[in-house]
C-alpha cells in the first residue's frame, strides 16, 4: 500500500513538474537567482572580478538563454534555437560565476550540465555542454580562490550531478515503456476476449439457424400442407384452426430465431448465408414464391459493402411486402468485374399503379451506397418493380 501510495506520489509531481506553467516556472530558478544575486552585489564593488556593466550583459545573456530553452520537455527535440540558448546560457553562466565568486550562481553550470543530458539522449551540442558546465563550474574556484582541492571537488559533483540526470531519464523512459508494453497488452487481451466473444456469439447464431431455425421452417411448411390438405378434403373448421394456430406458432417461433440469431450477429459482418436466410424468412412469413441466385464466384467483399447489401435487401424486401403483398420475388447477387450487384424483382403481375420517388428507406440505401462508392438504382418493370444495388468489390 505504501510503495503504491508513493508512486502515486512520484507521478503527480513529475506531472506537475513537466506540465505547462508549474514546469516553466521552475525552470524559471536560474533567472530568479540572477536578478537576486545581481541585486544583492550591486552595492559591494569587492565582490567583482568584472567590470559591473560587463556583469549585467552576462546576466541579460543569462537570462535570454534561459528563456530561450523554453519550454523543455522530456524527449523534445533540442531544437536550433534552444540549443544555441543553452551554448549561451552555460558559457555567461559560468563567466557570471566567475565574476561574482562569493554568490550561489555556482548553480548555472550545475544548471546546464543537467538540462543537456536530462530531457534526451547527448548528442554533440549536448556534450559539449557539459564539458563546458564541468569546467565552468571547477575552474573559478581555482582562479579565484587558488583551491585544487575545492576545483576538483566541484567537478566531482558536476560529473555526480550528471550520472544522476542520466539515471533519471534512463528510469523514465522505461516507465514509459512499460506503461506503452502494459497498454498493449492490455488492448490485445481486450480485443482477444472481444474475438473469442464474437467467435462464441457466431457459433451459436449458426447453430440455433442450421437447427432451431430450419426445424422450425420444415415444421412451418409442414403445416402449411397439412392445412391445405384438410381444406381439400373438408375437414371441419376446428380441426383447420388448430393447424392454422399451430402453423402461426410455428411462424412466430421462427420470427424469433431468426431476430436471435440476428441479435447474436450483430456485432459480425453478414455474409452470403445471411442474404439467403432473409429471402428464405421472406418466403416463410409471406407464402408467396421467393428465390435467392448466386451468379459467378462470390467473393471476400468489405465489412462495409456486405452490410450495405445485407441493409438494401432487407428494405427492398421490407417494400415488396408492403407495395406488393403476395407477389413472387427473385433476388440475384452477381459478381462481376470489379463490382457485386444485387439485383431485387418483384413480379405482383402488373406494373406499379403510380411511380414514386421512394420513402427514406430508399434514401438511405441509396446514401449508404454512395459512401462506399457504389449506386442504386429503382424503377418499374413491365409487371412490378425492380431494385438493383451495386458495391465496388
């Protein structure tokens, strides 16, 4: 609990420091330390090793530096202008330290040396960078205070300091690995259930179709006949209503199946099997003639145009029963070059009594198919209508 509790606590303050105006601020220190140093020295003309004017161009070359290198980030590229900015920033920074030894600007090559090598991997501007920070940080302390002892002590912590930035960004970029590894494999075990979920939900559509469905349409049919063999020969009216309930219990029962199976193959893309389960449930509910022809090889279409056609059918159909209740149907899926068409008649026996523009079924029919580059047409025949959809293949 407590390790989780303070790697919560890690992550908010690299956020933090890393976010847009908490992190400019901060990187914003150098630049406060220089206004303050400058203000401190002003009156106290011994502490300068420099000319007071040549101290305030170092500390406005300090200053632009360090707003030149903003913003950085963990793995932005250095950039021209922020690398000149960060040339710049380490040699006034150093030059400034120089001049003004008994202040903490000690800081702005330790600065430098850790900006360089923080945020990426050095590359030639960045070790050069730190070879200047090493020495800029070691050698005013020699010249200004004649200490061997003290000048290579601060090189060590210079080259401690940069150890230490290096080691960080190592651990950081593998944290981010790791969180990058660990989303991965997260969305391949999600979209692995997701298929061995779908795969499962189609298993069973095809088998409450090839089972439940078919037993259900035979026993349909078979009640069908046996109504009208009672009818022929002159059965009383109790014995045909109770076929005729047991053949609308059989339908109904197989409306059922059939919106399961659909239900189960909604998130699946339907195939050629499905175009022929619609006309075959057409034929079923309606009683009248409905054939399903397949013309040349069917072919592996996209997701989008086997639902455009499973849709248009399933509205061509929908209009045939409403416009032409009863009347023979032929639909024919033909692959041809380039293209599959599907091509929906329907023969009622005389042409349509008035030519309409078509509802919003057809409306959008026609845009589903123009959105995959294919069309629709529609129109009358000379004994009922005709619907013909095309889908590039």
């Amino acid at each position: 609990m407590r390790e989780g509790w303070l790697q919560q606590t890690w992550h908010r303050l690299v956020a933090f420091w890393n976010s847009p105006v908490p992190g400019t601020v901060l990187r914003l220190v150098p630049t406060g330390l220089v206004i303050a140093t400058l203000i401190r020295t002003a009156g106290s003309p011994e502490r300068r090793q420099l000319p007071f004017p040549v101290i305030l161009l170092l500390a406005a070359i300090v200053v632009l530096g360090n707003l030149a290198m903003l913003p950085l980030r963990y793995g932005e590229p250095l950039g021209r202008r922020r690398a000149i900015g960060l040339l710049a920033f380490v040699i006034a920074g150093s030059l400034l330290w120089f001049a003004l030894p008994d202040s903490v600007l000690v800081v702005l090559p330790f600065w430098a040396v850790r900006t360089a090598v923080r945020y990426r991997m050095p590359g030639p501007v960045e070790i050069i960078v730190v070879l200047l920070g090493i020495v800029g940080a070691s050698l005013p302390i020699l010249l200004n205070h004649g200490s061997p002892g003290g000048a290579v002590g601060t090189a060590v912590g210079a080259v401690a300091l940069l150890l230490a930035s290096i080691n960080r960004r190592v651990r950081e970029q593998q944290l981010d690995d790791l969180q990058v590894s660990l989303a991965r494999k997260q969305a391949a075990i999600e979209e692995h259930s997701r298929a061995a979920a779908l795969a499962e939900r189609a298993r069973i559509a095809r088998d409450v179709h090839d089972v439940l469905a078919h037993s259900l349409a035979g026993l349909s049919l078979s009640l069908q006949g046996a109504r009208l063999m009672l009818v022929r020969d002159g059965a009383s009216e109790e014995a045909i209503g109770q076929v005729t309930r047991a053949q609308g219990l059989a339908a109904e029962g197989l409306a059922e199946a059939r919106r399961a199976v659909a239900t189960l193959r909604e998130d699946a893309v339907p195939d050629v099997r499905a175009l022929s389960d619609l006309v075959t449930a057409f034929r079923l509910e309606c009683g009248g003639a409905a054939t399903f022809e397949v013309e040349g090889e069917p072919r592996e279409l996209p997701a989008e145009a086997m639902i455009a056609l499973y849709r248009g059918l399933q509205e061509a159909l929908t209009n045939t029963r409403k416009h032409a209740p009863g009347a023979a149907v032929e639909v024919r899926l033909a692959s041809e070059s380039g293209r599959t068409a599907l091509t929906v008649e329907d023969h009622p026996g005389r042409p349509p009594a008035r030519v309409v523009g078509g509802g919003y079924g057809l409306v959008g029919m026609r845009e589903r198919a123009e959105l995959i580059g294919g069309s629709l047409e529609v129109g009358p025949t000379e004994d009922g209508w005709r619907v013909r959809l095309v889908v590039p293949a």
